[in-house]
DNA sequence: GCCTAAAGCTTCAAGCTTGAAATAAAGAGG
DNA sequence: CCTCTTTATTTCAAGCTTGAAGCTTTAGGC
C-alpha cells in the first residue's frame, strides 16, 4: 500500500497509466461493438457466445463449476446463462452418472449450428474493427500484450 | 456482410483474431482486477469511479445528458450512478437557472476528497499491474493501440 | 450406520447496463 | 394561446455480474 514513488519513476508511471486509458479505449470500444452486433444481429449477447465457445471445445459437455472456472466467472453467473441458452435450446443440462449433485452444460445441434454462424461473423467482425494494423503490427502487439500478462497466474489452457 | 476472405488473408484474419484474444484477456484482467480492488479496499465500483473522474475534470458540474456522452454510457444509466453517489454524498444534482428539464450532476467536498484518495491508488494499481514493461515497450504500444483505434470515429477531448 | 465436512449447484440482493417508453419542459409556428 | 416537435431526464424490464447464503449429495472418520 505504498503510494509514493521516486521522482524518476513519476514519469513511467504516468505513461503507464496512459497505456492503461488507451487499452481500455481499444478493448471496451471493439468489445461493445461486438456485443451491439450481437444483439442487432443475432438477438445474442457476449456471456451467451462464451458460455457456447467454452462449451464448443468439450462435446461431451463440462460441469457447471469447470464452465465457470473456464470463463472466470462466478458459479452463480453460469447457472442464468445456462438456464437462458436452455430455454432457447442451444444447450441442455445432463446428468453426470456417478455425482447426483453435478450436471453437464452440453451443446444441442440447434446450439451448435447456431454457434458456428455465430463465431464466423465474430472471426469478420474482429478483423474488420482491426484492420488498420498491418500483419507485421499485429504481431509486434501480440507479443507485447503477452508480455505485459507474463506478471500474472496464466496457467490457463483455455485462450 | 461478405463472410468469405481470399484464401491469403486467411492467416492474417486469425492472427487479428489472436490479437483480440489476448487484447481482452489483459484488458479485462486489468480491468477486474481494479474492480476488485475498489471493491474490496474501498467499497467503490468502476462506474462509480468513472462518473468522478468525468465530474472531477468540470468543476462546475455536468449536465447528466453530457456526462452519458462522455463516458458513451445510456442516459438511464447514469441517472442510476449519480443516484448512489448523491446517496453516498459524494455528488449532488443543481438546477440550471434558465433550463428547468436539465440538471447540472458536481461533486461534494466529500466526493473530491474521496476521488482523490481513490485516483492516487488508481494509478499505482495500474503502474504495478503493467510493470513487467520497459517505459520503451510503454510507448510502443500505446502508438500501435492508436494506430489501431484510427478507424473509428475518434473526436473526442476526454480520454 | 451416523456425523461432519466438502463439493456442486442454485438462489438471492445489490449494482451495472441497455433500449424503449414515459414524463416534463422548452421552442417553433400558427 | 395552442399545438407540434425536440430536448432532458427518469423509469422500466431484461439480462449480466458478484459474493453470500442455502440446498443436496458425496465422502471420510468413527
């Protein structure tokens, strides 16, 4: 809780708080067009598709708390999300054989197919929102945003 | 609405999309890590932090309609905002003399003095969470996020 | 078998977010 | 003055998000 810093450092710090302000524009300006697109488009929302995308990559369907683990989200968030994509028939709730207490959030084909129109759109969108840096840029940006995560826990399998 | 590239600009579509990939995933672990922090160490949020700091740059108050604007936010969504930090004593609503629909959204003294602790802290969240970068990596990146923001209508005075 | 602890999930209150609908005041044109 | 449109704001329903509290089931110790 240490909130002064050496005269030297005030100017690194102010640039980093720039390149936050500037992260932030890019990744809430390209993500609130995403989700507008979604909903205009697709009568869909953000959570929906990552809750479908988490649940794309393991057919055989994923328990409640992985899905949540996954997606970093709170149990209780999950539980809605899967409950609207249910009522919608894109994903179903099974049961796990051995654990009474646990269910797997499953995709139906309904879920799928409409997932995959979904991810293809997205896969354009992005692209178009990003096609003011060159093939050489996006790669600089790659590795610089890696680095920048490279303090924190990114033991993770799932990006 | 073209769904389909030239087989060339297959790769680069996907590296744009890794890009966005990991442009979220710092984006919002910064992100939720703030949220946390003003959570739990000053029992504040993020949008409540935002409308301060928007506040905090017009001394002489914000008409709501302006301030929703400025932080690209819905209307009804700010009257909620300013609602809870009036509750909380940290803003106040005033008249404006020759307009009787609009109200002017200020801080108190007790909002200033609250915002400034809460911005100090701010910063030094966000020079902690970005320190595995060189000031020179910094820049960098800041120039290519602008770069990549160039497409989008970019007018505005308030970042 | 019984008791306790842990695991898996849902429910809940509070807050954030949106777009649409409602309310109210200002302004323009007659 | 009256009406119509525009502007400023609030209210609302629906959804997302969290942490906490609750429920059921499982597993371990006795």
């Amino acid at each position: 809780m240490t909130l002064q810093h050496a005269d030297t450092s005030n100017d690194e710090s102010k640039t980093r708080l720039r390149l936050w302000l500037r992260l932030l524009k890019l990744s809430s300006g390209i993500e609130g067009e995403i989700r507008r697109k979604l909903r205009d488009e697709h009568d869909s929302t953000l959570p929906r598709f990552d809750v479908m995308a988490a649940l794309m990559r393991h057919p055989e369907g994923l328990k409640m708390s992985d899905l949540s683990g996954y997606l970093k989200v709170s149990n209780g968030n999950v539980t809605g999300i899967v409950d609207r994509l249910t009522e919608d028939g894109l994903a179903v709730r099974v049961a796990v054989p051995g654990d009474r207490r646990a269910s797997l959030a499953r995709m139906t084909p309904k879920g799928i197919q409409t997932f995959e129109d979904l991810a293809a759109h997205h896969e354009d969108w992005v692209n178009g929102l990003l096609d003011g840096l060159s093939n050489h840029e996006c790669h600089t940006l790659i590795d610089l945003l890696e680095k920048a995560m490279l303090n924190k826990d990114n033991s993770d399998e799932h990006g």
